[in-house]
C-alpha cells in the first residue's frame, strides 16, 4: 500500500483562522485517520523477537 496525501490544502483554513468547533473536528478527524493507519499498520507487524 503506497502513502497517499489527499490534496486538500486549498480548502483547509489555517488553524489560527479556526473556530474552536472547526479545531475540535480537525483534531477528532485526524486523531481517527491516525488511529485507522495504526490499526493497519499493527495488523501487518510482523514478530521479530526471534532476531534479538
């Protein structure tokens, strides 16, 4: 799976320019795009405890 970046720089406002509503929903919806990479990437860890 390669990395993708969505292209959304033009629609995001600058934190600064935020409300604390609009902040509030950025961090939930990046706290569960970082919580769904690391499921995914927990899901393919493989057990090196063998090498050590």
């Amino acid at each position: 799976m390669a990395p993708t970046r969505k292209d959304t720089s033009s629609q995001r406002k600058a934190l600064s320019e935020m409300s604390q509503d609009e902040l509030a929903a950025s961090i939930a919806s990046n706290q569960a795009e970082i919580d769904k990479v690391e499921g995914e990437l927990a899901s393919r860890a493989k057990d090196v405890s063998y090498l050590v």
